[in-house]
C-alpha cells in the first residue's frame, strides 16, 4: 500500500495530497504541499502525529496562512492544518476567555466584546489564528499577546504529551517567543479586563479604523515583511529612505501606503517576493548598515 492510500484509508477526507499551498497563505502563492492533514479534533491530530512521526516526515504546522510565504517548490512533508474543534471561545471566569488554536483572533476580540471584556481589542486589527497570534506574539497599538496570555496549552510532537505552559514561564520579544519548535498550540487562555460594552465598541471600531488608514487593505500580502529595528528606526522608514519603496520583482510588488507590505500584485511568483525581499534587505544594508530581519515566515523547498 502507498503512502497515500494508507492516509486516504486512515483519515478519510481530513487527508489530501498535493495540496495547492496558495489557498492557504494571505499572498495566495506557493507551490503543492506533498501531505495535506486538517485534523478534526485532538484525537485525531494525536493520530496524525503517531503516523507521520512513524514514518520521519517533516511536519508544518498552518494558522491562519497570514504571515507565511511558502515556496514555489512546495513543502515536503506533512502540513497540518487544525480544523473545526479547534476553533471556539468560552469564558473560564469572568475576564478569562478560552480559544481554540484555529479561532481567528477577530473572533476571539468580538466574543470579548460580547461579554463585556476589554483590553482585547486589538486583536481585532490582526488577521491571523490564535494559535500563529502567540507563536508572533502578535500585536498592534501598544499591546500584544505577551500582555494578555494567561496560559497555554500544547501538544508536544515528539511524545504526544500534552502541556500547558503559563505565560509567566515564556519568554516573549517583538514578534516571537522562546516557546520550543516541538509544540503544537492547542489553545490558550486570555485575560482581559471587565469594561462597558459601549467603550469596548468604540476602542475597536477606532482601531480598526485606524488601521484601515494607515495600512493597505483588500491585497495579497502578508502584512509587515520585516521586523522594525525599534521605534524610531521602523522597517519602513528604513525602506523608504534607502529608496527601495518603488522596487518590484515581477509582479511583486511594496504596497504605495505602506512600504514595509510586500504585495503579489496579480501573478507574482512566490520566488519573486522572496527576491524583493533579499534586494531591499541588501540596498537597506548598503544605505544604513541595518540589517532588516524578517517577520514573515517563508516555508518550503529552495530553488534548485
Ligand atoms: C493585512 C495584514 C495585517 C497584519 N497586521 C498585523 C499587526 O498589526 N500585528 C501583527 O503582529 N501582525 C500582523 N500581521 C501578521 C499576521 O497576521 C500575524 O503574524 C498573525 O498572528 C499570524 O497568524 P496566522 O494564524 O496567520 O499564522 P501563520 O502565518 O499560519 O503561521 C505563523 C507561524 O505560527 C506557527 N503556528 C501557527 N499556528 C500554530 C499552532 N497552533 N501551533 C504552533 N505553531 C503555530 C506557524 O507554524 C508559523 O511559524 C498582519 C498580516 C496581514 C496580512
């Protein structure tokens, strides 16, 4: 029996293979992903893991696709991808809230709102799954995860065990965490602060707004490309300055409102947002002597 048929046999319609990984990222690029898994529930995410651990198979784990790149070569191995039981929002206490890896952050600041929980606004602004929120310690207009995670819960690939990890223990910096590679995040508990429902609305329509005024919007990107260097030598500053912020590739394109957005602006390849990216980075270098780091993850095969 093949690789294939046995998964088919085992997983039923949560496997599929040579998945088109552009329907799946925010730039819509990115070759074929050789082993495709939407793991229904913990149950069987822990099955898939067994099985492809089993087999030594490289394992990439999807959010919400909005700060990944993935490579026109594809992604060898299994991508896993946490499907419908891992998305949903309860509250544990009274401005406690729980969500799912997979719940969409927006969904995680509306449900807030709701119950009259503030402080977790922001999340609205950012487009992502609570799951690459915390891997990003995601955030925007003075706040991020790191001031609102109570906890986590995680699987971890190389036993299967189940952990939860408080955020005391995690070690948080500007767009990233020291949480290890082998955890798969499950879910993760928030805490907020109990507000009038009317000023939590308002805070989050400002927001929003706000964003909508400074950043492109209804685009193929992934948002930020790189990191800022801190707050007063911001990637796009850095961009704009080093007269970069007109250079395309193909049809990669920097966004006109915000040149730190890196934009496929039709049929770009995703090689040639992977090139725009290295010929800013190095005329950057060469104007500034910074050195922009990326905040964009890019996945999958190198050109040969
Ligand atoms: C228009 C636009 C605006 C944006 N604005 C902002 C902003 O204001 N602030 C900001 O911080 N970011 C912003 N971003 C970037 C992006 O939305 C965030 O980084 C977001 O949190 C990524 O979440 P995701 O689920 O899409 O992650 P993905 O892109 O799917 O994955 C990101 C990383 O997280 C890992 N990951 C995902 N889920 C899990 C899991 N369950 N367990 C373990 N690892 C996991 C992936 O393996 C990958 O390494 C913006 C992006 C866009 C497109």
């Amino acid at each position: 029996m093949t690789l294939n048929s046995n998964f088919i046999k085992k997983f039923g319609d949560s496997f599929s293979n040579n998945v088109k990984l552009s329907n799946y990222s925010w730039f819509k690029l990115g070759g074929k992903a050789e082993f495709f898994f939407k793991a229904k529930d913990i149950h069987q995410l822990k099955e898939i893991l067994e099985e492809v651990r089993k087999r030594g198979l490289n394992i990439t784990i999807l959010g919400a696709g909005s700060n990944t790149l993935f490579r026109d070569n594809g992604v060898k191995g299994a991508v896993i991808k946490l499907g419908k039981d891992f998305s949903y929002t309860k509250i544990i206490n009274k401005d406690i809230i729980e969500a799912g890896a997979a719940t969409l952050d927006r969904k995680v600041a509306n449900y807030a709102k709701d119950n009259c929980i503030g402080n977790l606004e922001f999340l609205s602004c950012i487009p992502g799954s609570v799951g690459g929120a915390i891997i990003m310690n995601s955030g925007c207009y003075d706040n991020d995860i790191s001031k609102v995670l109570v906890s986590l819960t995680a699987i971890k690939k190389s036993n299967l065990s189940l952990i939860e990890i408080k955020s005391e223990n995690i070690e948080f910096f500007y767009r990233g965490t020291n949480l290890p590679n082998d955890l798969i995040i499950i879910s993760a508990k928030f805490k907020g602060q109990i507000r009038d429902q009317a000023e939590i609305e308002l805070k989050q329509s400002n927001l929003i707004e706000k964003k909508k005024f400074s950043q492109p919007s209804q685009i193929k990107t992934c948002g930020s490309t790189f990191k800022n260097i801190n707050k007063d030598k911001k990637a796009w500053m850095l961009i704009k300055e080093s007269g970069c912020d007109k250079f395309k590739e193909g049809d990669a394109i920097i966004s006109p409102k915000h040149c730190n957005f890196f934009v496929n602006d039709g049929n770009a390849k995703s090689s040639d947002i992977e090139d725009l990216i290295n010929k800013v980075k190095m005329k950057v270098y060469e104007k500034t002597g910074e050195n922009l780091e990326l905040e964009i993850k890019i996945i999958g095969e190198k050109k040969i």
